[in-house]
C-alpha cells in the first residue's frame, strides 16, 4: 500500500479547514481499501463532524477491512461530537495510520490505545509524518504543549532595516501584492496584535479586505486600555470582534469600551506573557503580531515569538527611521536570533523570507 501518497492526501484535506477550526485542529482522514479510497474527510469548524466520522460517512460499508491514514490521533472522549475511535472501531476498520499523537489532555495516547485494544493495528508514524504535521498544526499543539499560542510577526522592512520614515510614514513600504499577502495571512490567522502606538499612528482596521476569508479578533495592548476613541477599530467594534488588553482601566474606559462592543481583558499586569496566555485561554491560538517595533521588541526580548514573516521592499530611507525591532542587540554574534526552516520567495519587487525564529545556536 502506498502509504506515503494516501497520508499526502490526508494533509492536503486537512488544509481544506485553515482558518476555520480554531481552537480545534487541521485534520484529514483517507480510508482505503484494497487499494481504493473508499472516504475522505477534513475538519471544518468547532462542533462540525470530525474528519474521520466525515470519512465514515463517504465509505459507508466499504470502511470494513479499510485503513485509515489520519494527520492526528483520533478522539476519544465526548466533546461536542462522539468520540471517533469509537466510531472507527464500530464501523471495523482494520489498521490506523497516524502522523502524531494528540496533546489535548483529554486524548494524548487514549484514541490509539482504544483502537489497539479494539483489534485494530495501529502505527503511530511520527518518524516519515510527524514533522509535517507538527507544522500544520503548530499553534494547536504548542498550546497544548505551553499553554500558549503560536506568534507570527509580521513586518515589511526595507533594505536598511526600516519599517518606516523618519516621521514615522509606512505607507506603503511593501507593494500591493505583498499587501495583498498580509491579507491572506490574516484571514488564516485567530487574532491579529497591534499596540496601541500602532492604532495612534496608523488608525488601522486590521480586517481581511484584499481576499476572500473571514476577519480575525483583532488585539490591542495598552497599559491602561484607552484607545483613540475616533479610531476604525472602535467604530466597527461591534462588526468585527475587537478585544483590548490593559493592565487596569479607569471605570470611564471600561464604560466607553463596552459601549462600543470591545472585550476589555484587565490582567493587572504589563507582562506580554500574560497577555497571550488569557488569548489562549480564549481559544485564539494562531496569533499574527503586525505592531511595531515596541511591541514587537518586547516580544521578542521575552522569547514569545515563534515565527518571523519579513516582506523586504527594495528601498533604503536611512538613518533615523524606525528600526525593524526595539530589542536589546545581542553581544555577539552567536548569540543573535536566527531563521531556521527558512523559506524565501518573491512576490513583485519585495523578497518575503519566513521560518521558525530561535535564539543562538538552539
């Protein structure tokens, strides 16, 4: 059996659901049998059929003697939908294969192990399949794994390291298709975070325009939650989920951001770590940080980054002008922050390079 292609087309389901599943995870399921595949399935949104019952339903009696290639260990524990291990086990499916194991404490072992002690032979290929789908659903099981989301920044920058002029003009560094990308980036995204320099500066909307996708929760940190109150983001609060986190508010703040809609998170500390840990809380795992330098040094410095997207302009603006990051620089070059699984790519004129941000040599 062709397992690495049936397991490729799982992945490739599982993709069908980006942007929608939060806070559950991208999950494709493949049954074949004798060679045919018999139901596929891929997971949707909270409270939608998983994509293994989803599969099920496709094969029908067909699932009987089948195997089935999973990108993640099938539930076992009623949630908003039945347990799909038992649901596997009922319809008699022969033999398992699945890239890596559930994290969620209520899983974490127990659907493979109920699949075993139902007779199925189940084969836990983390070896060929794991890398990939830890990358597929890395907010998920970093959540699971820290209690915290996965964080993307998000900046255009220009060939000296800029993300502004000197007067603290952006628009625009990156060209329109590297705008359009950002777009793209967000409506896959659960929360997009800003400071509020940000919505001073710029008064942005943060919403998905240049595509097609839904918005995402947009955030703004400020120490005493007070945002310009003549901004975009407040006069459509009550459209596009807009949540502020503050060290404490004044009563007059909390009233005013209640009548325009916004979810005022109050944690009595500045620590960023707190503040992506009560998002997490909330189920936004996937967060795109698009402030700037300030906030995205304050990140950083705390090791809260966990990817690094740049769309770098062919332009210079020269000295003066805001730096990429507002971080404390490194004593020695080994010690710097570096790209690893870099990718680079080209979109108009800008040089977009992403990968997984780690610190040294780690």
């Amino acid at each position: 059996m062709d397992d690495e292609r049936y397991m490729d087309e799982a992945f490739s389901l599982a993709e069908r659901g980006r942007g929608g599943t939060h806070p559950n995870p991208l999950v494709g399921a493949v049954l074949v049998n004798d060679g045919e595949v018999v139901g596929r399935g891929w997971h949707l949104a909270p409270g939608q059929p998983h994509a293994e019952a989803l599969a099920l339903a496709e094969a029908g009696p067909r699932a009987r003697g089948a195997t089935l290639f999973c990108t993640l260990e099938p539930c076992s524990h009623h949630g908003r939908t039945p347990p799909c291990a038992d649901a596997l086990l009922a319809a008699g499916i022969a033999r398992a294969v699945v890239a890596v194991r559930d994290p969620d404490p209520r899983v974490d072992g127990r659907g493979l192990r109920r699949l075993r002690e139902g007779g199925v032979t189940v084969e836990l290929d983390e070896a060929r399949y794991g890398a990939r789908a830890r990358r597929q659903n890395a907010p998920f099981l970093k959540y699971h794994e820290t209690g915290l989301p996965l964080v993307t920044y998000k900046a255009a920058v220009t060939l000296d390291g800029k993300v502004a002029a000197a007067t603290g003009d952006a628009r625009w560094i990156s060209c329109p298709d590297s705008r359009r990308a950002v777009h793209q980036l967000r409506a896959r995204t659960d929360a997009v975070l800003v400071g509020v320099g940000t919505v001073r500066r710029d008064d942005p909307e943060l919403t998905v325009r240049l595509v097609d996708g839904r918005d995402p929760v947009r955030v703004v940190i400020t120490r005493d939650g007070a945002l310009p109150w003549d901004s975009k983001l407040l006069a459509t609060a009550r459209r596009t989920p807009t949540v502020v986190i503050a060290d404490q508010a004044t009563e007059a703040v909390r009233r005013r951001l209640r009548e325009r809609g916004v979810d005022l998170i109050e944690l009595g500390s500045s620590d960023p770590r707190d503040a992506l840990q009560a998002l997490a809380a909330r189920g936004l795992l996937d967060v795109l940080c698009e402030g700037g330098p300030t906030l995205a040094g304050g990140l950083l410095a705390a090791g809260l980054i966990d990817r690094l997207v740049l769309f770098v302009a062919p332009m210079i603006v020269g000295r003066g002008a805001p730096d990429l990051l507002a971080a404390p620089a490194v004593a020695a070059v080994a010690d710097a922050w570096r790209l690893r699984d870099v990718e680079w790519s080209r979109v108009c004129d800008d040089l977009v390079v992403s990968g997984a941000l780690v610190r040294g040599d780690a």
